[in-house]
C-alpha cells in the first residue's frame, strides 16, 4: 500500500519559551499518529466498500474500541469492522494492512523501549522509567516475557588473535546454589578491538572449546585467563595460555592464607612477588620500544630463577600449596613476555573482561535477585551486545519488531 497523507497542524502561543515549547509539543507525535492510523483506515474502506451507495462486495459492519498502548502514549482507536459478501467473514481492514497484533494491548515497541534499560536496571526500574517516559502499563512480568522472546546471540569475529576467558558465579533460584555466568572475548590487536566470541551459562569448558574451534584456528591464537584449572586444562594446545598477574597474586595469597600463613608473611611474599611481575612488564614495555632481545631473554631467565626462589622461601616455612602453585603457573606468567619476543603482544591481564563482568554485577548481584540460568543469560547478552556488539543488537531490534516498511514526511510553515 502507497498512499499520501496530509495533515492541517493548528499551533496557538502564548508566552511560551524554548522549554515550555519542548515540553508541550511531546502529545503532537501522538495525535498525528491517531490521525495518520485514520486516515489509513478511511482510504481502506473506501477501497473495498466504495462511497456511499455504491454496490461492491464488502458492506461496512460497525467498528468497536481499541486501546494500544505504545512509546509514544496510549492510541484509542475506532477500529471499523467490514463483512464480505460472499462469505459472511467479518474483518478489520486496518488491523490486516497495518499488522495490528490481536489481543495484544501493548505493543513492542514499548517493551523494547524497556529492553533498551534492561543492560542497566532491574526489571522493576526499566519498567519504571519507560512508565515515566511513555505513560505505559507495561509491567515486570511483561517485560520478563518479552525479554526472553528475543532471539539474541552472538555473531563471532574471526579476525582476532587473543581470547579473554572467565567465568563469575552468580545466585542460582534453581537446585544448585549458583549459576556460572561463562564469557568468551576476541582481541584483535592490530586494530585494538574487541568481540564477544562466547557467553554461556553452565556449560563446560571442553564443549565451549569445541564451539570456538569450530570458527578459530586455536593453535594461533593466546588465552588470557585466570588459574582456574578447569579452563587451563579445556584450552591446552592453544599458541600459548598467559595466567592474569593480578589473579596470580591474590591467589598465592589466598593459599598462603588457607595455610595459615601470618599476616606479616604474606605481606612480605605478597610484594616480592607483585615487584617480580612489574619488573617483568616494565622489561617487556622496554623491548617494544628498542628491540633489544638479548636484555629481554635475560629477563625472562631471571624471573624464572626469581619465582623458583620465592617457592623455596615459601615451602621453606611448611607452605607447599603456595609454593606449588607458583611453580605450576610460573611458565604461564612468562608468556606475554615470550610472545614479545616472537613479535606477537599479549596482554598479561584479563582487565577488559573482569570490567564486562562488573558491568553485569551491577545488574545481577548487587541486586540482590537470584537467577535462572535462561534469565542470567537473557539479560547478559543484552548488557554485552548493547557494549560490545550494538551492529548485533540493531539487527534483534529490527527483527523484533518486524517489517515496518517507510515512512517520509516534511514540514514547513504553511504559506511560506
């Protein structure tokens, strides 16, 4: 259907300033929309119906109320009812040309108003504040639906040579205490940007593997990730996996505190093993700057001696679980640095994703809610996707509301 509609706008002021004038004109939208959806009905009748008196073979059948609650306010409508002749069937022209939902009182656009607010407050609050913006009814549990009918996923770069990988654990309202919130993320270094590559819920390593290598080339790509054996082990084979120095310390600390290690001890072991990695990175800087790789093969002999040596120290006093781990991930520590080395820069933290999953702490832990794993991963996709990947949510945006055909319109001051 093409047709063209042309609207008579009456604008009376008196007094008004540039804020007055914004904060009025807000219920314009909405009558010319009432208007448009009108029009569009009067040029349907006709064209079935005919003008009045003429024989065809439709007859107008009465109309009844409805009530559409949308972002820009609440529409009421005279929706007319035509009966086919032949047949007997009564129908809306209007609901038909337009793709008016049946039953429904809210209509999507609305809801993903409230999508749009998902990735930063809770139901109760996006519900809240597209209340606030759009005069709405849309309540949470309408929300909740709508939110899990979105067909999101991920659409993984293949252009990236360093993956992020972590999980966080999250309250669980199922069986098990806790649900794990599981995130893959690409670096392409060369252009400094990042991908979502994975998320997931409860799934296990060796299967997120297995989805990755179906897209990547593993054995050329780094891993960043914590001391979690689980995802060490799920990801051996690849170029090289590079163990999180700030997860690295606080881990030894962790296990010299599990074995009763002092205060002052773990102080002290805790700096000298901070220092070694700094002297590290900052020897790593150095090389890209000039290159020198005699200085920076020495460095990375010394820090292996260095780490032997705080493991001595430490199983010296009866601490054989931090001693034992420090010469577990001693390799791993060293990798980024071996990479420079090869030429390939690495990062020796995960930051950027620990940063995502703060992100989603916000949404998910501070509030004090518990989870299911559909609903963690419904929400978290929106809250990645909208940071991460907005190209992708664009796309579930367009889907989500459907074919919504072209709308053109001008204005100008009548006379001029």
């Amino acid at each position: 259907m093409r047709m063209k509609i042309t609207l008579e706008i009456n604008i009376e002021c008196e007094n008004i300033n540039l804020m007055g004038l914004i904060n009025q004109i807000k219920g314009l939208e909405r009558e010319c929309a009432r208007q448009v959806i009108n029009a569009i009905q009067e040029h349907e009748l006709r064209r079935l119906c005919g003008e009045r008196y003429e024989r065809t073979g439709y007859q107008r059948c009465g109309h009844r109320t409805r009530t559409l609650t949308t972002s820009i306010g609440t529409l009421e409508l005279k929706v007319a009812r035509v009966r086919d002749k032949r047949t007997g069937r009564v129908f809306s022209p209007l609901e038909k040309v337009l793709g008016m939902p049946k039953r429904k009182i809210i209509l999507g656009d609305v809801s993903l108003e409230s999508i749009e607010q998902i990735h930063k407050l809770s139901y109760r609050k996006a519900v809240e504040t597209v209340r606030q913006l759009s005069r709405s009814n849309l309540s949470k549990s309408t929300l909740w639906r709508r939110v899990q009918e979105l067909d999101l996923g991920t659409e993984p770069r293949t252009d990236v040579d360093i993956l992020l990988v972590d999980d966080t654990k999250v309250y669980s309202q199922e069986k098990r205490p806790f649900n794990y919130l599981q995130l893959v993320l690409g670096q392409n270094t060369e252009r400094g940007e990042y991908s979502l590559q994975f998320a997931g819920v409860n799934e296990d390593w060796s299967e997120i593997r297995k989805k990755l290598e179906s897209r990547l080339d593993l054995s050329k790509i780094y891993v960043v990730c914590d001391s979690d054996r689980e995802i060490n082990n799920a990801f051996q084979g690849v170029r090289g996996i590079q163990i999180c120095h700030f997860h690295a310390v606080r881990y030894a600390d962790y296990s010299l505190w599990t074995e009763g290690a002092p205060k002052n001890f773990r102080k002290k072991m805790r700096g000298i093993l901070q220092s070694r990695l700094c002297i590290l990175q900052n020897s790593v800087e150095h090389f890209w700057r000039d290159r020198d790789t005699e200085r920076l093969t020495g460095r990375v002999e010394w820090f292996r001696q260095e780490l032997d040596r705080w493991a001595e120290r430490a199983e010296a006093r009866g601490y054989s679980s931090a001693a034992g781990y420090v010469r577990r991930v001693r390799e791993s520590l060293l990798t980024f640095a071996e990479a420079a080395l090869r030429g390939d820069r690495v990062p020796y933290t995960n930051n950027r994703e620990e940063r995502e999953f703060r992100e989603n702490a916000y949404r998910t832990k501070r509030i004090g809610a518990r989870w299911s794993g559909d609903g963690l991963l419904q929400v978290s996709l929106c809250q990645l996707l909208s940071r991460l990947e907005e190209g992708v949510l664009n796309k579930v945006k367009e889907v989500y509301l459907g074919e919504r055909g072209v709308l053109s319109y001008n204005v100008g001051l009548a006379g001029v």
